[in-house]
C-alpha cells in the first residue's frame, strides 16, 4: 500500500469517530472470539486480541501516531519515525 493511501486511510478513520483500540490501521486485524476447550470438555467463550502497538509512523512525509500490530511491523509494512 502506498504511502498517500494509507494516510487518507488513517485519516477517514479518525473522522469517522476514531479507531477502535485493538485494531491494526495497517491490516485491519480484529480480536477474534472463540470457545476455549477444557481437557474435561467443559466449555467457555474467549477472545484472542492482536498484539497492538501504538507507534509513530512516518506516513507521506508525516508523523502519526498509529495501532499497529507486531506483525506489520516486524514486516515492515510501517516505517517508523525517528
């Protein structure tokens, strides 16, 4: 993705009402819900929330402050400002 589109993508983003906290703004990774299965079978919901870290990125010549998740970064789908 592009830097400029992904600015405009962060910015609609925060016009629209802000991000949701566990959101990846780059892949858009959500938490998942789930059962969790005991080893007698017993039954519970669960989620599995993404590892999230707010970092200041260098988007379109800008600095922001983002949600970003450990993968993307360690992918290198955000470049980090200094």
């Amino acid at each position: 993705m592009q830097c400029s589109r992904l600015y405009d993508k962060i910015l609609l983003a925060y016009q629209r009402g802000g991000a949701i906290m566990a959101k990846c703004e780059i892949c858009g990774k959500l938490p998942r819900k789930g059962i969790q299965l005991s080893h007698s079978h017993k039954k519970s919901k669960r989620t599995w929330a993404p590892n999230i870290r707010r970092v200041k990125a260098d988007l379109n010549g800008r600095t922001k402050r983002i949600n970003v998740c450990t993968s993307c970064l360690r992918s290198g789908k955000v470049k980090r400002a200094k």
